[in-house]
C-alpha cells in the first residue's frame, strides 16, 4: 500500500524530485488524498515520463561523430579541410539554437578539433551568422561532407546525402534493397514450409522427364548440344529422334 505523507515532506519531496527506488523512464509525483473536503495527507506517486522525441540536429550531429570515427579516430587531425565539419556543425546549430549556438558549437569543437585554435572556430561562427541561413538538406550536407553512397551505406548512415547518388536515384536503390530482402524472407519461409528451390525442382522434372532419350543420346551429350526438347505433337512415345552431331 502506498505511504502518505504529510505536507512538508510532500512540498520536499516535489522541490527535490526524489529519485531514489525510482525505475527509470518514471517520475515522482504527490497526490492529495482526500475525502470529501477533508484533507487525509497526500501520497508520493510514481507517473511515466514520456519519451523525448528524435531530435534531428542532434541525430545529424550523431552521423557526423560517427563519420568522423570512421575517417580520422577520436578527433579530426590538422588538415587543410578539418575545419568543414565545424562549418557543417555550426549551420546545424545556427538553425537549431538560433542565438546560443555559439555555445555549442564551441564546446563540441573543444571534443574533435582540440588543436583549433578559439579564433579559428569563431571565424567559421562568423561566416555562419553573416548569412541568412536555413537548414542545410541531405544532399547539400552530403556534398560538403564528401560522403560517398558506398561510405554512407557502410555506415548506415541515414539523415546524410551522398555526393555521388543523388537523393531520387538513392530512393530507388532502397527499394530494390526492400524487394531484395523481401524476397529473400519468402524464400526462406518457403524452405522452412519444405517446398523445393526452382533450382531442385526443374532438375526434379527433368530427371523424370529424360528429354536425351527421345534422341537416343546421354544428358551430358544433351546438355552440349543445348539441351533441346522434343516436341510431343510430332513424335510417339516409343519414336527416338535423330540429332545430328
């Protein structure tokens, strides 16, 4: 049975957000108990939190850490073009965080270009806000990120474009991929309720059917030769056929 709780501990336990015993995904709450107009205590209650929604800047930024791992290891090494992710990064928070995007933009160029220098990463800050800006798309990312279909797939990476597969011809491969896989699950299926491959069933009928004996010739000779059928509204059952050499 649930504990009640006298008003000072209830307006506690609500300043505080106790969480101990508490499940996660849960959050606690305190409810009056009454009866009538009388006040009996309140009782701490335990509701679900709802999850947060996908966020896109931060399922964007995700891909881009992930691309960097797969390049460069734990941070972007010095080069001529290091600088583009913080440039990518930068539009994607300008458009998410409008005025604090600096911010953040700082502190995650801090974790991958650490050898950046503070001017540097406000330079491309700067560029950034000169512009009016608006969300960069997929293929736009994917061009100034260089990301190759082949590396994009490897990665399963799935909010970046490719800079060689444009985003219509990419659509269209992913579905050939959904049929591949589809077909692939009946096949399966099919084998697991012992049905025959087409494969073992044309050989299956061809074993009882024995088209090489109405030439009077062996099915490897056949099977050279093209394997060619006799037509069955020309010939008798007992006839054999002569097939030049």
């Amino acid at each position: 049975m649930d504990r009640l709780v006298g008003a000072d501990e209830a307006a506690q336990l609500e300043k505080q957000g106790v969480k101990a015993d508490r499940p996660e995904g849960l959050a606690r709450d305190v409810s009056a108990i009454k009866v009538g107009d009388c006040l009996l205590g309140y009782k701490a209650v335990q509701r679900r939190t709802r999850a947060s929604r996908w966020n896109h800047f931060r399922g964007r930024m995700r891909e881009i850490e992930k691309l960097i791992r797969h390049r460069h290891g734990d941070i972007v090494p010095e080069a001529d073009d290091a600088l583009i992710y913080v440039e990518v990064i930068a539009g994607l928070a300008l458009v998410e965080f409008k005025e604090e995007f600096v911010e953040v933009v700082l502190g995650w160029a801090a974790r991958w270009v650490p050898w950046a220098g503070k001017a540097d990463i406000e330079d491309v800050i700067y560029e950034r806000t000169k512009m009016r800006f608006s969300d960069l798309s997929a293929d736009a990312l994917g061009h100034a990120l260089h990301l190759s279909y082949a590396e994009r797939s490897a990665l399963d990476i799935r909010t970046i474009g490719a800079f060689d597969v444009p985003k219509r011809k990419r659509a269209k491969l992913q579905k050939e991929k959904r049929r591949q896989r589809d077909r692939s699950r009946k096949e399966e299926q099919r084998r697991a309720a012992g049905a025959l491959s087409r494969v073992d069933y044309l050989a299956n009928a061809l074993s009882q059917a024995r088209p090489w004996e109405a030439f009077g010739i062996s099915r490897r000779t056949w099977e050279r030769r093209g394997k060619p059928m006799p037509d069955p509204a020309t010939i008798s059952d007992c006839d054999q056929i002569s097939l030049a050499a």
